[in-house]
C-alpha cells in the first residue's frame, strides 16, 4: 500500500524540481533585469511559488499515477510504457512552454500568454520575427530542459521491478482506494486547498517588482489559464459588473460634450495626409516626450514645429488592434483583437471612407507582411484603393528578417505618392523598431544596457524619418499635405519594462506639415487621450463628420472630457489627468493605482462602466 503513495510523492516533487530548475535557469537568462530585485526578494520566489507549483504538479500528475498505481499491481509489462510516454508527453508540454517563455520574455517582458496562438498561426511570422540567436535560446533551452527533466524522472520514479502480489480478488479493492485517495488529495491540491475562493495566479504574487512576480507563478499553470480564457468565445466573467442604466447614462454623458468649437489648427479643409504608424515607439524613448536623450532627434525637431499631444495612450499591447483603434477610433477589448472578426470590424466606420467620399485615394504600405493579424484583410474590407506589403517591394533589396527596412519603405511610399494625382490619404506601416531588431547601424547615438536593441533601432528609424521629410520637401504636394505620426503600441524602455502599467502605453502623436497654422507650430497638447480619438480629431479638422466614431473624441476641442481605457496583458487600465490604474483578470486585484483615495473609488467606478459599455457595444456588432 505504501509504494503506491511514496509514488505519488515523487511524482509531485519531480515536477516541482522541474520548476524550480526553470526559474533558476530564466533567472540566470535574465538576471539584467532581476539585478533591481536582490537575492533575497529573488529567492522568496521559491517559497511564494509552492502553492501554484503543487497545483500545476497536481494536475500533471493524474495520469502518469494512475498508470503507475496499475504497473505495481499488474504483470502485464506494457503498463510501464504507458507511465513513459504519459510523463514524456507531460515533459515535454511543459518544456516547450518553459523555454518558450525565457525566450519571448526578452522582447514582452511578460509570462507567455495565449498571444503566442495568434503568432503560431502565422507560423513564417514566427520564424521572421526571431532572430537566430533566439531560436538557438529556445532549441538550448528546450534540450537542457528535457536533459534534466528525463534523467530526474529516471532516477525517481524506475521501473517497477518487484509487483506487489495479488492473491485473491478481493486484494484488487487495494487499487480503487489508492486511486481515490490520491485523486482526491490530487483535486484539493490543483483548488488550492477547502476555501470557498479556489487558488489564483494570487497565491504566488508577493512583489512590488513584476519579474519577481514572474519567475514565482508557474510558467505552464499561467499559459493554462491563459489559453482557457484564449479558447473561450466570450470573456463575460471578467467584465465588471455594473449598474447598466447608471453605465449607459454616465458614459452617454462624456460623449455628449459641445461638439462644435473653431480651435482648427490647420489652414486647408481638404489637405492631403500621410499617416504614418510607427511600431512600438513608446513616448518614454522619445527625447520630446521624455528624458531620454539621443534616440530621436528628428523626431523632436518636427515635434518643435507640429502641433504634438503629449498624453496619448496605445489602445492595446499588438500591431493588429492598434491600427484599428487609430483607423476606425474604436477602443480595444480585453483579449480580443477585432480585425480577427471581419464580421465584426466591417460594421466599423474607417478614416478613409470619409476621405473617399470627398474624392481622396487611399493607400496603405507595410513593409512586411500583412497577414499578420488580418491586417491586410482589415484595411481590404474597408475599401482602400492600394494596399501593399513585403510582396510588391522589389526583390532585390536588402532586407531584415521580418520586413524591407525603413528606409526602403519611405522611399516606396514617396514613389507610391508620386502615382496619384487626387488628393490622398497615403498610409505607411514602419517596421525597423521590431525584433528582431536586425536592422542597419544608425547615425547618431549608440544606447547600450536595457532594451539596448530596441533602442538603436529607434535611432536607425528616427534617421529614416528625418531623410523622409527631407525628400518630401522636394515635391510640390509636400506644402498640402498634413504628416500624423503615431505609435501602434508601446514597448519596453529603459525607464518602463512593465507592460502592466499605463506609463508603457504611452505613445507619440504628432501632427506636422505647411497646412499647420503658424500659431499653432510648436504647441504642446497635454490632453488624455488615447489612439481611438485621432479619428474624430482628423475628421473635424477637415471639416468632416465626427459623428461616424463614437467612441472617439475631439482632442482639438476645449470642452472633450480627459479620459484613456487600455487593455494590458489579460486585464486593461484607465488614464485621466488625476492619475491612473490598471487591473488584472488572474489577480483579481489591482496592478497599480496611484489615484488620490477621495479619487480611487470613482475612478475605478468609471472605468468599469466604460468597460462594460464599449464591451455590450462589441458583442452587438
């Protein structure tokens, strides 16, 4: 009777060596970035992990135990082999999630989520988007993990040699109590134990410091949890339940502001425009927006001569959700990325349906591919003229891993500007500030230590910038043609790693151009707002109806209340002039809030009545 229980133990153990020997070799991976935590905070993380870890182990467990419960009753010897390959099975589940994750928390500074489902199924994206040294991280990694794994697994749990005898049937009723015993104990641990409230991602949170946090909770028992919320078709349990009659009123009420006002910064009604989305750049590397120097010299000389808004946030944390936040003026929903819905996203009103309607041509150019996301397909169905990616870029370029480099793009949509002789709406997608970051050395400063990489290659894109609006300068549109620039999400810098706090999605948004009144050259706009309000910005300043977005806001107006919702990794976040918060769905708690506390409590009040509002307005599309 004993055997069987001492297995059962080993099983347990086995797999919590296995963890722990993944949080010691991702900690040694990314020991830069746990360098703030200390050694002391840093090994806590052992013991704060217990729970989850014996959870996770709980649940690998069932079905190897049951085949080994029967190999110590049983002669049969093929019982053995089901335990082998059910533990490799598990093994290697586990691994490749384990190595996956030290790997891709060197660009997303978070546990992998089920974000890696819409990456793997595009699967030459993937293989574009990670540079060598990463898929040789990830094969090393894997290996040495399996490596461990199996030769732990050998040495405590071998084959059962001697069986324990069966003499009369009766002695079978051994196996059935074993099994419930185990089992049970089994499910008490994958709850966490009697309490009402079952165990959480909580249980292993015990720092103020988010990779501390992410090398305690355990690495498969998060994807888990992830990939249940990925494969649901709605996300309801999570949305805060609300007064929907107080909701509906109160959010009514911040749209129902004076819309008409004569604070036009632009001289022409109709100019053409040049939107330019650029990825990831977040406001905290960019020296206009920051105290980070050097990276972004021409940017900030633009910025001197624009109109730039200085508190805008990013809708959400992909390329994919925030072109259709910038495009359509519609907020992003938690865990979900509506140009993966064309049934939904075509409901949705775009930036160059209005122009078209006033005899612009519309354009949109990414350098790489745009199938991604269903990027492409997004902008297709809302009927713009040309769009074009990596495949209609000359062959005989040189190039990155993911897509053609900026400089190429630019050079590309001045050729394409060049073709239209209507007014136009030309749209280009940068791509040199993605991993894997393989672009050309830029003229100007070189950053090193955190998020080094990423960093260059922002002083490569800002120089490809400033040689764009060089080159524009030379042909007689240039002086009606009104430049946006804007971010499509944010990323890690040097000051903010931590995609959970509303400071990461802060981004640039710059209009500059001749069409720009002269008074207003230079201004700065301090206004919350966030990617979802550019539409209705654009559109009133040409003259055009707002009305088409309402969920976006007229940054340009006096009277436009000063709000941001986002979504961060599983859970979103609100932004107004007096502070901001951000809350996760595995937590079930706040992840920051530095509101006053005679603010806090309404604060969050709004923010979950605009959740739940912009959330009914999506299942209804």
């Amino acid at each position: 009777m004993l055997r069987p229980l001492r297995d059962a133990l080993l099983l347990i153990a086995f797999w919590i060596i296995c963890f722990d020997f993944h949080r010691l070799v991702f900690s040694i991976y990314h020991w830069g970035k746990l360098r703030e935590v200390g050694i002391g905070e840093w090994l806590l993380s052992f013991i704060y992990s217990f729970r989850l870890d014996l959870a996770t182990a709980a649940a690998l467990s069932f079905l190897p135990f049951v085949f080994r419960l029967i190999s110590h009753f049983s002669h049969w010897k093929y019982w053995h082999v089901c335990f082998r390959f059910s533990m490799a099975l598990m093994i290697c589940l586990l691994v490749a999630v384990q190595a996956g994750e030290i790997v891709a928390y060197s660009e997303w500074n978070h546990k992998l989520t089920s974000r890696v489902f819409m990456h793997l199924s595009h699967p030459d994206e993937v293989a574009r988007t990670a540079n060598y040294s990463m898929i040789f991280w990830y094969i090393f990694f894997a290996a040495l993990e399996l490596f461990f794994s199996f030769w732990i697994a050998r040495k405590l749990l071998p084959k059962i040699i001697n069986k324990q005898a069966i003499h009369h049937w009766y002695s079978w009723l051994k196996v059935p109590v074993l099994f419930s015993v185990v089992v049970g104990l089994q499910f008490l641990a994958l709850r966490g134990g009697w309490q009402q409230i079952p165990l959480n991602i909580n249980a292993a949170t015990y720092s103020n410091k988010s990779i501390a946090n992410d090398v305690s909770i355990n690495s498969l028992y998060f994807f888990g949890k992830s990939y249940m919320l990925y494969n649901r078709s709605t996300i309801d349990e999570f949305i805060p339940k609300v007064d929907t009659t107080l909701a509906d009123a109160r959010v009514k009420s911040w749209y129902n502001y004076p819309k008409t006002h004569s604070n036009y910064f632009i001289e022409d009604k109709k100019p053409n425009v040049v939107i330019i989305v650029l990825e990831g750049w977040s406001a905290e590397a960019i020296g206009a927006l920051s105290t980070t120097k050097g990276a972004t010299p021409n940017f900030d000389r633009l910025a001197k001569q624009g109109v730039l808004f200085t508190n805008i946030y990013a809708a959400s944390t992909t390329s994919e959700i925030g072109n259709s936040s910038i495009f359509s003026g519609n907020p992003a929903v938690p865990e979900v990325s509506i140009s993966m819905q064309p049934e939904k996203h075509r409901k949705l009103h775009c930036l160059n349906e209005d122009m078209e309607a006033w005899g612009y041509h519309s354009s949109y150019i990414f350098s790489g591919d745009l199938k991604y996301g269903n990027i492409g397909g997004y902008f297709m169905d809302h009927g713009f003229d040309v769009v074009k990616d990596e495949s209609d870029f000359p062959s005989d370029l040189p190039r990155g891993k993911l897509n053609f480099y900026d400089k190429d793009l630019y050079r590309f949509l001045i050729k394409e500007i060049n073709s239209n002789k209507k007014p136009f709406l030309q749209c280009a997608f940068t791509g040199s500030t993605h991993a894997p970051y393989d672009q050309p050395k830029g003229k100007g400063k070189t950053f090193t230590g955190e998020e080094a990489d990423y960093m260059n290659s922002l002083v490569y894109a800002d120089n490809c910038l400033g040689d764009f609006i060089k080159n524009c300068k030379k042909y007689p549109w240039y002086k009606n043609t009104l430049f946006v620039f804007v971010a499509d999400h944010g990323h890690a810098t040097a000051n903010v790693v931590n995609p959970q706090l509303s400071q990461f999605y802060r981004i640039p948004l710059l209009f500059f151009g001749e069409p720009i009144k002269k008074s207003f050259r230079g201004k700065r706009n301090n206004v919350v707002g966030s990617q979802a309000d550019i539409a209705a910005t654009l559109i009133y300043q040409m003259r055009g109806d707002a009305s088409r977005y309402p969920w976006s806001k007229d940054l340009m107006n006096p009277k436009v209340p000063q709000f941001a919702f986002h979504t961060v990794i599983r859970g979103y976040g609100w932004v107004t002039p007096k502070g901001n918060y951000t809350w996760s769905f595995d937590l079930k708690s706040k992840l920051e809030d530095n509101f006053n506390p005679q603010t806090s409590k309404k604060e969050i009040q709004n923010c979950n009545m605009f959740l739940s509002r912009i959330y009914e307005y999506y299942k209804q599309l």
